[in-house]
C-alpha cells in the first residue's frame, strides 16, 4: 500500500498517525497518507517564512520560468496524476484528465501573468512623485476541498506564488493525495524549498492550526459554509484577509424561446459533473411553463441513459465521495419524495448492478418542486437535480435570486435583451448565456455574492488579490 507523507522544507515529513485513504467505487483502503498535526502545519509555516525573503526579492521572469516547468510536470506526468485523482475521488477518468489539465494551465497563466503585475504613477502635485507597489502578503494558507483536491490546489496556490508569497496547502483528509502530489513535483521543478508546503490532516486538527496561526498573512479556503464561518472567525483574531468559495445553488433559467437541443446536453452535464458534487453544479432548473413538460421528458431520457460505475471504468457518473456524503443525499431526496415535494422522474436511490462497498447514487430528477423547499435550498452536493416552472420574467428572476447562495447561474433564451437584464440582475458571481461554464474558466474571476462567500480567484482579479499595494511619495 503506498504512503504520502507531508512535503514541508523540501522534505518528505512522515508522522506516527496516519490517515486511510478510501477508493469511493469500493470503500477499500488504497492509500496512507501523514495525518499532520499542528506542529507539522508550524513547521510548514516556519520553512515558508525561512524561504519568503528570497522567494520575494526573485525576479516574475524566475518565478515565472519555474511555475511553468511545474506545468511541465504536471503535463508529463498526466496519466498518473489523473489515475489517482480518479481513485481518490471516484470521478470518471475524462473527468481527471480535466483536472489534470487544468490545474497545468493556472500554472501556465500564472507563470506569464506574474510579469505583468505593474504599480501606478500619479500626479499629486508638481513637487510629489507618486507611485504604487503590489507586494506579496508573506505566507498564505490554503485549504482546499476533497471535490477538485488538484485543482483547486493549483487554483489558489498558483497565483500566490507568482506574486510572491509562500505557502502552506493543506488538503482534505477524505481526498488529499493530489495536492501531495503537488508538493511532490514543486520540488521537482526546481521551486526552492519552503515555498510550497502540503500537510494533509483532518480538518480539525490541521486546518484549525493553519487558519489559527498567526504566521500566515492570508487564506484562501473552499468548503462548507458551516466550516467557512469557523476559518472566518479564526483569520479575523489576526486581522487576516480570506478568500471563501462556499458553494452554490445554481440555476439553469430556461426560458421559452431556448434552443432545447443545446440546453439538454449541457443541464444533465452541470447536475451530473463529479457526481454532483461540485461547488458549481447547476442543481436547479427552472423552466418556463410553456416548455416545462417537454424538457423535463427530455431529461429524464438523459438522466436513464446514463451509465453508472467507478471512475476508472470512465462512466458517465462515478460514486459520491463517502458512505456519509450519500446518506446525506439519500435523506435530502427521501425527505422531498416522500414529504410530496415534487414528481419523481428518475432516480432517487442506490442504483443496482454495481458491486458492494461504493458509495454510488443514482442520477436523480425531480420535478414541481416547492423552490422554498429544503432540497430548493440547500446545497446537496449529488446527482440531484430539482425542478420548478415559472411563468414570467419577473418571476424567473425571483427564483433565481431566491436562495442564500450566487455563485453560478446560466440563462437560456435567444433574446438578447431578455440575457443582458436577467445577467445585470441575478444575484451571481458568473451568469453564462446559452452555455454553462465555458471553457473551464481560467482566465474568468470565480467567487460568490452572499452565502456563496467572497473575494475572486482565476483570471487576473485572482493573482491581484494575493498582493498588498503600498503608496510611495516622493518629495522633488
């Protein structure tokens, strides 16, 4: 059985305790990996702090030409990172070699975006000379999600190390070798040592100690908004900026002029992504009445064929991450079924065929579904997509705005008009039209409004934000 240990310094740290790492199509052990502690995530910050003066003072080009042989890496070593992803987290394989992919490319977009991070001149008054510096914070920690673990990794430490700053990665303990795997490869891309760190641990233990520590000057977290909240309040005692990615309940507004062969694909593909679980998922459709009946038809056809099964068998859905995560899912459906919430058109159980131990659910479509509902509103994190007709525009907007989330929400319609006000008004971080996460969205700032949390990451909005600007006037 392979073991990951933590990467802090350079060097591989082992700890006493360890951490077993499920294959969700199986519930088996496959993997151990270091259950870091509070002294390992002070060790990782002290190497960070060690390596930030030199790391700061290198010049974009340097920092740059080393984020890029990282890409390299990453690139190179594709089948093996997206083979793990997928075991680690149970996603379909063409899912991982995406995952793979792009966390390459927001070192490649970093790398030649840290040479183009230039200050201000202004004038104040003829005898003042006056400019701008963006400078690194020092250390950032992140703690990232056991959804996207190498990714989203990438996502947030990327663009910290291309302003400047060190960090310390801390995964999720349910999906953390990706990001170990990372630390693995800055090494061997020449990223001197201290300027990544990854210490995998649980969530109270690790991730408590990296939001409490008072040796870190930034954090970026993606999660829960229940856990968000805690590392809010922690970086708050040491007046410590967060970026927080809290997740959504994302609608697909359909409207009646939509071309529904384009919408069909692309609805089943935003619910049923990573088996749902995905910050993103467009996990409400509503739809204007006078196509309801016809699209919902037609996504339950969508929904029946699709093929179940483990990652590695690259099916159309894979498994939920844990045994716990679908009892969650399994409750929120049973509770809306069973309660009279809404038509069941397909799902809503464990599907059959599939040998014992994973963690599979069947893609589920709901339909009339009460939108103030338990299941219209809160964040299920699964193959459940639930439906709720309207009738007017004012109506669709209202629904769209209707819960305490916006970080996603697409409109499908052919009138133009119609696209810009309904993007101007929806209450959402992104709004696509006719499409729904285009391109995978690295040059495109992410983040929410309300619940959904704050702050921005990918594009340049991301790389802007680990940086500090300092004026500087100067007599004449």
């Amino acid at each position: 059985m392979d073991r990951y240990a933590s990467v802090i310094g350079g060097r591989d740290v082992d700890t006493e305790q360890v951490i077993d790492v499920l294959d969700p199509a199986t519930g088996e052990t496959f993997a151990e990996v270091a259950a870091g502690g509070s002294a390992d995530v002070d060790a990782a910050v002290v190497a960070a702090q060690a390596a930030f003066p030199a790391w700061s003072r290198t010049t974009p080009a340097v920092r740059g030409r080393l984020l890029r042989n990282l890409a390299g890496l990453i690139t190179t070593r594709r089948e093996e990172l997206a083979a793990l992803e997928s075991r680690d987290t149970g996603k379909p394989m063409r899912q991982a070699y995406v995952d793979v992919d792009v966390a390459a490319r927001y070192f490649e977009f970093y790398a030649g975006a840290a040479e183009a991070l230039y200050g201000d001149t202004m004038t104040t008054s003829p005898d003042h000379f006056s400019y701008t510096l963006r400078q690194p914070f020092g250390v950032t920690g992140h703690i990232v999600p056991w959804n996207y673990p190498l990714q989203i990794g990438a996502r947030t430490v990327a663009p910290a190390l291309a302003a400047g700053n060190c960090s310390v990665l801390k995964p999720a303990e349910e999906a953390p070798l990706g990001p170990v795997m990372l630390g693995r490869l800055a090494r061997e891309a020449g990223i001197p040592d201290g300027v990544l760190n990854v210490v995998p641990g649980y969530g109270t233990e690790a991730g408590a100690a990296l939001a409490a520590h008072r040796g870190i000057a930034h954090l970026s977290f993606t999660g829960s908004n229940e856990v968000g909240e805690l590392v809010a309040v922690a970086a708050a005692a040491n007046h410590v900026p967060v970026v927080l990615e809290l997740g959504g309940k994302s609608p697909n507004v359909v409207f009646e002029d939509a071309d529904l062969d384009a919408a069909v694909p692309v609805i089943t593909t935003a619910i049923l992504q990573n088996a749902g679980q995905t910050c993103s998922a467009g996990s409400r459709l509503l739809v204007h009445r006078a196509v309801h009946a016809e699209l919902v038809d037609r996504l339950a056809e969508a929904f029946a064929a699709v093929r179940v099964g483990p990652g590695a068998e690259d099916p159309d859905l894979g498994p939920l991450i844990s045994g716990g995560q679908r009892e969650r899912v399994a409750a929120l459906v049973g509770a809306a079924v069973e309660g009279g919430n809404g038509r069941l058109r397909h799902g809503g159980g464990v599907p059959t065929g599939l040998a014992d131990g994973g963690f599979f659910f069947e893609p589920t479509l709901i339909d009339g579904v009460d939108p103030t509902s338990a299941i219209a509103q809160q964040e299920v994190f699964g193959p459940v997509l639930v439906v709720t007709p309207f009738d007017t525009e004012e109506e669709a907007l209202r629904l769209a705005n209707g819960t305490d989330y916006g970080l996603i929400a697409a409109l499908w319609t052919r009138d133009v008009g119609r696209a810009h006000r309904m993007a101007r008004d929806i209450h959402a971080g992104q709004v696509y039209v006719n499409t729904y996460g285009a391109g995978g969205g690295v040059e495109l700032p992410f983040g929410g409004v309300k619940k959904s949390g704050h702050g921005r990451e990918k594009g340049f909005e991301g790389l802007l934000g680990y940086t500090q600007v300092k004026s500087v006037v100067v007599r004449t």
